[in-house]
DNA sequence: ATTCAACTTGACCCTGGGGTCAAGTTTCGT
DNA sequence: ACGAAACTTGACCCCAGGGTCAAGTTGAAT
C-alpha cells in the first residue's frame, strides 16, 4: 500500500471513528469521506464496504468496553447486582455512545472480527444471566435472547431522547428491572425467541439490511 | 366539488385506509395513488397533505378502538386488571394494526380531529392510571408519560417483528408489567419527562417530522 | 351544444442515500 | 529523472421519496 493511501486510510478511519460515535454506524459514507477531506471515491477504494470499515474503526473500542463492563458485572459479590449492573452499564454505554449502541443491537454480519467480539459478549452476559438465575434473585423464565431484546429497544429509546432527555432510558430499564426479579415473575404469555428469531427482528428493530 | 373528484377522493381513502393499516401512516403518497388508480398529483390536490389524508381516513377508527378500549379498562371491576387490560389490549391492537400503532406513538400536531381523539384518549388513560394506583396496585411513580412511552416501543417492536414472530412484544410487556406492580417498585433513578419532553422523544422514536 | 371552471395527468424538480469508473495525479523503484 | 503502477477524483448512475405545475380533459350550467 502506497504512503498516500495509508495516510488516507488513517484519515478515513478518524473520520469515520468520530462520525461513528456521534451519530451511529449507519453515518453516510459521503459525509465520512467529507470529513475525512477525501472523495467517496478513496473510501469505497480502500474500504469497500461500510462493514469493513466498521470493522476496523470499531471493534477494538467494542472488545474493550463490552469486555470490562462484563467483566465488572462478574465481579460483583451479589448475583443479581451483576445483572443489574450489566443492563445498566450497557444501556448507559449505549446513550452515550450510538456507535457501541448500533453493535449491541445491529447486525453486521460481513464484519467478522466484530461478529467474534459479539459472539463474546454474548457467552458472558449468558453467564450473568445464569450466575443471577442460580442465585434465584433473577426470574428463572428470563432468556438471553430477552436480554438482548432490552438492548435492541434501548437502542432506539437512547437515541430518540439524547438530545432531549438524556436519561430517559433510565427509568425504562428500571421499570423493566423490577419486573424481571424473582419476586416479580408472573406467569408470560409467549415462549422465548430462537436466536433466529432474534436475528431478524434485531435486523427491523435497527434498520440493518 | 364534482363529481368525479368525489369519486377520486373516495377511492384515494380507500386505497390510504388500506395501505395505512398495512404499512403503517409512513406509506409512501405515490403508492396510495397508485393503488387508487389515480396520479399522485390528484392526491396533492384533494388533500394536500399527509396529514389532512391521515385526519380524514383514521381518525374514526382510531376514536373507536381507542374508545372501547379505555372503556371495557374501566368496566373491570378490578383497578389492577383494567389497567393491565388497558396495556396488553392497545399493544396487541398496535401489533396488528400500524395505522393505529403510528396514531398511539406517532405526532401528527397538523390532523385536528386526530389531535382531539388523542387528547380523549389520553384522559381516559390518565383515568386508568389514577384508579389502579388508588387501589394501591400500580406502583405510584409511574406517570402518564410512562404509560405512552412503553407505547411507543412497543409500535416499534410490535412492527419490527410483525413478520418474524407476531407475539414477540407480549414477553416484553410482560416483564415491563410486572415492574410496575407496587410490590415490584423500587427507587427510581430518574423523574419522569414532561410532556413536552415527550413529545419530542416520541417524535424522533417514530420518525415522525 | 357550448363553454369554462374544475379537475387530472405525468413529466419534471429536489433531496439524500448508495455505488462505479474513466481520466488525471502521485508515488516509488530503477 | 523517468515510467509504470497505484491511487484519487468527481462526474456520473441508480433508487425512492416528497412535491409542483403547464397542458390536457371532463363535468355540468346555461
């Protein structure tokens, strides 16, 4: 790769990481190659695909926070605190950060190293889940795919509110929490999702084709 | 106006009640027009905008299912149920009909007589609310604004998995109900928004301008 | 039957996103 | 310092949606 094209490789990466983070991973290409002060013709060259430039621009920043907020949810002495903790950070990250947000909910699956960061993610917060259904404090009915359901809403809630009321996600999730305590356990209506099932309505719930 | 205009008009409400309770009160106008068997630009001239097609093709249906449903919640003798009723009857008529869906989440400040069947609903809503949490059993910080929030996520989940899995959204309300039982409550991290706040967030949530 | 206002039509424009590629420019090895 | 290969550019194409309006057509009053 030529000099030229690596400078403008990083400039892109730069620009896309920023217009990422402000405004999620489905940020116009053009407006990232605006930034860049570069052509859209350079990026799709040197890029391709907008996947593959999440892939780059991303993934680290993803492996880290997702890793150390589960890591801090195992953490806990308290089961349920854990699980607590995880939806709360995660929801907090995910208002904070559209980029991260779109990860947690999106799907993007031509993105493979992110797709194995996800993959992850996803044993860990199993593992919270069970650690807090074995401690009896988190109902016994609630599924990993229940889990990443809250993630795929809070999603859109974090995003509507931002510039509104940058904590309204809060109460939602707190309401959501109490109801999902042992205590709290109606009876449901409806079975779990498969992940099959999840994966397509995680793919409309987001708009990621 | 003449004849055959009427007969235009007629068939353009037609093909919008449709296509409305199909796709939801973001359907393309050219489409409308297209099924009406009509030119989009005989849709601009009898209506105009969007908003006054909506005013004019939902706004009964939407006063009517509205209606009888806040009714049949205040006819349960129990306080709890109704409103629990109230919840689980208006996102299961969401899930099967995204015109409704659209008018329960949606802003639409410019179709009067839409706006006056929201503002009854919204009474009667705040009704219910006030009635189970006198009977002590809905929790007290729960809000009116609460209440149309979880309704706007559910329009946006209730549509997402439309297709996938049609009763996916009755898990998720599920768990928010039994969070909002008073014997579930704990501290809030947040006070609610205000209206105008909410107004907003449901704007973007939904998409609507 | 004539006439003219009312109405309809579809070509046209705009926006904003995705994507391609021939022609021009720059780097780098020799 | 030269030439070939690598790279960049921006004009161009696509699509889907919203919206306008001059020209043509039709209804109905006289």
């Amino acid at each position: 790769m030529r000099a030229d094209a690596q400078r403008n490789a990083e400039k892109l990466r730069t620009a896309a990481a920023e217009l990422f983070h402000e405004r999620g991973l489905q940020a116009p290409l053009k407006e990232i190659a605006r930034r860049a002060g570069v052509s859209h013709g350079t990026l799709y060259n040197l890029f391709g695909t907008r996947e593959a430039l999440i892939d780059e621009v991303v993934t680290d920043l993803a492996a880290a926070r997702l890793g150390e907020v589960a890591e801090q949810a195992l953490a806990h002495e308290d089961a349920w605190g854990g699980f607590a903790y995880y939806i709360e950070t995660l929801c907090e990250l995910q208002a904070t950060d559209p980029a991260i947000s779109d990860v947690v909910a999106g799907r993007y699956p031509d993105a493979e190293r992110l797709m194995a960061v996800c993959e992850r993610s996803h044993t860990a917060a199993a593992r919270i889940i069970e650690r807090a259904q074995q401690a009896g404090t988190l109902r016994p009915d609630f599924t990993h795919e229940d889990l990443l359901f809250i993630f795929g809403t809070n999603a859109l809630v974090a995003r509507a509110a931002k510039d509104t009321a940058p904590d309204a996600w809060r109460r939602g999730v707190a309401f959501m929490l109490d109801g999902l305590r042992s205590e709290a356990a109606h009876p449901l209506p409806t079975g779990p999702l498969t992940s099959r099932q999840l994966y397509q309505v995680m793919g409309n719930l987001t708009g990621t084709p």
